[in-house]
C-alpha cells in the first residue's frame, strides 16, 4: 500500500500508478470537529478508524476506486484538473468527494476550488493499492462495508443511518451553486 500527503503529491506533481487502485482518504482528526459539524449527532465517532502518521493522528472517512489511479485519484479528486468547480457543478461532474466537502464545509462547489485545495492540503493523506478491474467493484465495496465512512454515501445503506444520508444528500445540495 503506498501513502501520501495530499500536499506533497501536488507541490511536487507526484505521478501514481495508471493501473487499477481502490484509494483511502484519511482526514488529520484535529480537523473532524470543522469537517463534521453538520454531521454532529448523525455519526458513530467510536466507529472510525485511526491511525498515525509521521506523528500526525488521521481518520479514515472515505473509499473510493478507479480504473486508473492518476487520472481518477490525482486529476479528478486532488487536482480538479478539468476545473469542474467552475463548470461542471450543474451537471455532477464535480468529484463526489469534492462535492461532499463543499457541502460540509458551506463552500459554493463553483467557487470553492481553492478552499477545497486548501484543505485537503493541510488534512488529508491518501492510500491506495493497486488491483485488477475485475477486482476493483468487489474490493470497494467490501473496504466500504467492513469500515465506517462518514463521507461515503455509497455502499452505506445500513451501515450508515437514514439521517445521516440525508444530511449528506442535503448538505451537498445546499453547495451545489
């Protein structure tokens, strides 16, 4: 599993694997309180997933996948390269966790790409491992249903609440301007 900081794939314009991955964000627990205040009450904190690095405590809180690493991981959700915050907000085409973060941090999606950018930068480590295609379906889904993702909508039915759902359907709702 290789590990990154956010921040130091884009000030270096670190290039990963084009193959298969199912990735991990991991947020600094510090900034949870901020990230999910909206949230506050709907999610089970004795639930995540914790870990150190390089002295820092993170939270895991969402799990994605992508046919090709770079493209899906770095280019959509770090970079926003095809600058989706300024014209793809309308039509969904902004990343989903971009999109969630700007529904929980009250950030317009349209005009918020450089906040977002901040703030991965400052909190965020991500993880991937490489897999085959034929793999990946079954490995996202099973990552998403054996941890608990409080940015995850997907794959959460029953893991988690009806509320909690609807708050993140809401909140990103609220943002999508």
């Amino acid at each position: 599993m290789e590990t990154l900081k956010v921040k130091t794939i884009r000030d270096n314009d670190i290039r990963i694997t084009n193959n298969p991955i199912v990735y991990y964000w991991w947020f600094k627990t510090k900034s949870l309180d901020k990230l999910l205040k909206k949230i506050s009450g709907l999610y089970d904190n004795n639930r995540l997933k914790t870990r150190n690095f390089e002295n820092e405590n993170y939270t895991l809180l969402y799990i994605g996948q992508a046919k090709n690493g770079h493209n899906r991981l770095v280019k959509y959700h770090i970079y926003d390269s095809s600058n989706f915050h300024s014209r793809g907000v309308e039509n969904g085409r902004l990343s989903s966790l971009r999109t969630t973060l700007c529904g929980l941090l009250d950030l317009p999606m349209s005009t918020s790409k450089k906040e977002i950018n901040e703030f991965m930068d400052s909190n965020c480590i991500v993880e991937w491992e490489v897999y085959t295609t034929d793999e990946l379906d079954i490995i996202e889904k099973r990552n998403i249903r054996n941890n608990y993702l409080p940015l995850n909508y997907q794959n959460t039915v029953g893991i988690l609440t009806k509320e909690h759902r609807k708050a993140l359907s809401d909140a990103k709702k609220m943002m999508r301007k």
